[in-house]
C-alpha cells in the first residue's frame, strides 16, 4: 500500500524535517465521503493573524483602542516550530551565479544584497516538494558597509524586472534574495570568519522582521484559503563564513507565526542578534497595538518541557524555518555568460558606450543571417556573449530596442543551442537589433584611410613613419633632384635613389 506523503516514519527515516506545503494541504484537508459533514468542505487553510478585528463581531462596545473584548482580541500565542515549508531546497543554476555575486564583496570588502531571479519546480527528494532554481541575482540600488548594507523598498525599478522576467519561457520571477555577511580574518585574508552557528544565531532579530515583510508582501494564491491566499514562497539566503574559513550559502524562510507577528507590529529586532523583543501594548489612537500573551516551550536541564513568557524577549530561533540547498549535478544554466558589468556596483558600470565597444570587439556589425554564410566562431561567440542576465536588464534601459526586439532577443539568449547556426536569425531581422549595430559601427575605431608606402622603396622598419612625413620627404626629393639622406625635424630619414 503506497505511503502518504505526510507519513511520519518515512520523514523521520529520511531526516526530512519538514512537511511540503502540499503535503501538509493534503494532511489537513478532510478526507472527502458521502456521510462528510458540511464542514468538510470548508476551506483547510487560513492566514494567521495577530490583530485586533475591526469592528468587533460582538458589536457590544466601541471599536479598538476605545474597546476590546474576547470576541475581538487575539488569543495567546505559544511559539512553536512550523510543521511545513513552502519552499523545500534552493537549487544555484551554476557555480558562476553565487561566484559572480561574491565578486562584488571580493573587490570592495563591503557587503551586497541582490534578489533571487529564478522559477519553482517540483523536488523529487521531499513527498510533493517544490524547490526554488535560481538563474541570476539582480542587484539593486544599494549602499553597502563593512558590516551591514541599506536598501530602499520599494526599488523603482522593480515593475521593469517583474515585467522582464515574464518574457522568458519558461516564466521566471523573484523566489527570493540573498546577502552576504562575510568578515576576512585580518592573520589570513584568504578565509572568512565563522559568524553563524548554534552558539549565536543562524538569522538576526532584524533580518527575520526584514524576512516577514517581504514574504507579507508576496503571498502565494490558493483556493484552500478563505482568502484566496496563504503564505509565501520567498527565500532568504545568506552567504557567510563557514567553521573552516570558507564560504556557503545558508536558506530558511521564516514562519507564519513571525509573519502575522509582523503584521500585527508586535515584535521589533535587539541589540542581541539572537533575541527578537516583543512590544509593549499601546492604546494611542494613531499607533494603538495590542499584544496577546505569548509563550515559548523549551527542554530544561532535566529534560522536562517548560513552557514560558516570550515577553520581553525570545530566541530568533523560534520563528526560523530551514530549507536544504545546493547545486545540480549537471549543471544548465539559462545564462551561459558572465562578461557583462553587473548593475548599481561603483566599480562596474554600465553604459551604452561600454556595451558598444563590446559588441564591436565581438564584430557584432560583421554578423549576418545564416543564409549569408560568414565566420561560424563569430555568431558562436556573440551568442553566447548575449546570453547574460544583466545584459538583458540593461538593454531594456536604453530605448534602443522595442518590447517586442527585447523579446526575441530573450529567446535567442535563452536558446538552449546557441552554438546553432541559425539561432541569432530571427534576432538580426529586427529593427532594434539593426539600430544597435549602424551605433556599434560608429562606436568601431577608425580605420586607416590611406595604405602605407609599399615597394622597396622603404624599408619594413620605416612602417611607423606618419604618412606627413613621407609627403613632405617628397617634396623635398622633388626639389633637390634626389639624395640619400633627408633631416625632418630631429629625424634622419634614408631615401634610396631611383
């Protein structure tokens, strides 16, 4: 008889610590039977919250701050670990996406941030799972430090990428972000120190509230919610030291219960990056916040289950969910380049004249159809030059292709044989791409307009001479009747006789 995919032995066999969110809807959703009540039809699912509801149902008092009654208030909330998780692994595309990202650190020693470009996939390893692929990190305006970066949410670029990122088939969108907390070891520069682990914290008290914004503000549509929607499938993923002074990725996602804690303002980050604080209640008019009980559980020293206050604070451990991640065995990535500067980094730029003289570098303008024949290394080369995420994004920027150009040009990009003779064609027809090229001729250095002297009448030494020079020992030839040897400025020039 086949297992459920919620089966406890089969988790617990395979160290499979959480349930898949699908997996948990199938565990949760009542078995459908002809003698079901009513009720089982009744959405399983339901967003969790934390605030105060406005009106109270009762109608017997006036609205929050004036009253609060137990038909409006929350009830107490006890912390515990989330059964499920939305996204089950973060799956890196290649090596070069988190190496490129890394580079950023490498030159400036300053932090970076940079959202998850990617798509979600079934994940054969968990019962039902879905994992994240992660095809570029975009970077967005930022100001990196030592120890810390800053951002402005939201960045106004983001309806540009959202936008571009449904151009690709199949679809790509944001799963999620990523940021480095690295510190070189000042006796060898070479490795990274070791931050994060049991005995300080995994996700700091302000990155988890930064995490629950951000997973409030992207929930996942589901027709099991009586809202239409629940949770979300944004990842968190932060690059940092290992114990051996190396660098790996660690992801979680942070849990419902943080979430709607968020939303309901109750929790604010500590000094102490492993404790996140709970707020006092507040019955102001204009910030009026009301905070439930709320209590954690905990194995004592005698192995006994103790549950206590979470106010004022608690473990940031609490509200973290963990998810696996890694790389494929055989890699395919959507993006086969890396020779493109990278967005908003003071040490890269972007321009339409770097872009120019790489095109032309690459003989971009020389490239015809397939039809024409013409060097197949060239078309090779460009193609891949092409296939570049950052590219792409800063294409769109520059109004010299259309929508619809910007289009083919993510097909071809993306083209899974881009050493296929014909795979730039449909590229090379379009009128933005034919704009780009007449701009990448004007952008090519000059070439010399006249040839140099040939013959044996100078020697091969003589081909860096200035072509003024040449005129004007003519000239001179002409007027004296021949010589062998010529002054011009400070430099003796041989002239054979004829």
């Amino acid at each position: 008889m086949p297992l459920e995919p919620y089966d406890t032995a089969y988790h617990a066999e395979n160290s499979i610590k959480h349930l898949s969110y699908h997996a948990y809807l199938q565990k949760v959703t009542p078995k459908s039977s002809a003698s079901a009540s009513s009720t089982a039809s009744l959405p399983p699912l339901s967003q969790l919250s934390y605030k105060v509801k406005v009106p109270c149902p009762s109608g017997a008092h006036s609205t929050w701050p004036a009253g609060i009654c137990t038909a409006c208030q929350p009830s107490a909330i006890t912390l515990q670990s989330q059964p499920f998780r939305m996204v089950d692994h973060v799956e890196i595309a290649s090596f070069d996406v988190i190496d490129r990202f890394l580079q950023g650190w490498r030159k400036t020693g300053l932090q970076r941030f940079g959202w998850l470009i990617g798509r979600y996939e079934p994940y054969d390893k968990v019962p039902m799972g879905v994992k994240a692929v992660v095809e570029a990190i975009h970077e967005p305006p930022q100001e990196g430090e030592v120890d810390g970066l800053s951002l402005v949410l939201p960045w106004e670029d983001e309806p540009r990428i959202k936008a571009l990122t449904k151009d690709f088939s199949p679809p790509l969108q944001i799963v999620g972000y990523v940021f480095t907390d690295l510190e070189a070891i000042p006796e060898d520069r070479t490795k990274s120190r070791y931050k994060r682990h049991t005995q300080s914290f995994f996700l700091s008290s302000l990155e988890v509230i930064f995490a629950a914004h951000v997973q409030n503000a992207h929930p996942i549509l589901s027709k099991s919610s009586p809202t239409g929607l629940f949770a979300s499938r944004m990842v968190t993923a932060v690059l940092t030291g290992t114990v051996d002074g190396g660098i790996d990725m660690s992801a979680y996602q942070v849990s419902e219960q943080a979430c709607a804690m968020v939303a309901a303002d109750m929790i604010e980050a500590s000094l102490e990056p492993g404790i996140m604080r709970v707020k006092e209640e507040d019955r102001s008019e204009d910030t009026a916040r009301y905070v439930p009980d709320v209590f954690f559980r905990y194995k004592n020293e005698y192995g006994l289950d103790v549950q206590k206050s979470a106010k004022p604070c608690f473990p940031v451990e609490y509200l973290l969910v963990n998810v696996t991640h890694g790389f494929p065995q055989n890699p395919s990535p959507l993006f086969r380049s890396t020779a493109f500067p990278v967005e908003n980094r003071f040490d890269e730029s972007q321009d339409v004249q770097s872009m120019l003289r790489m095109l032309s570098d690459l003989r971009a303008p020389d490239v015809q159809e397939s039809t024409y024949g013409g060097d197949p290394t060239s078309r090779i080369a460009l193609a891949r030059w092409l296939s570049d995420w950052h590219l792409i994004s800063f294409l769109g920027t520059t109004q010299l292709m259309s929508p619809e150009d910007v289009q083919v040009l993510v097909r071809t990009a993306t083209s899974p044989k881009l050493d296929d003779s014909t795979v730039l064609d449909a590229l090379i027809r379009t009128d933005g791409w034919q704009t780009l090229m007449t701009f990448a001729r004007e952008t090519a250095p000059a070439r010399p307009t006249s040839a140099a002297p040939s013959g044996p009448t100078h020697a091969a030494m003589d081909e860096d001479i200035p072509q003024d020079i040449y005129d004007q020992m003519a000239r001179e030839q002409a007027q004296s009747g021949g010589g062998n040897s010529r002054r011009i400025g400070d430099v003796e020039v041989e002239v054979a006789d004829n």
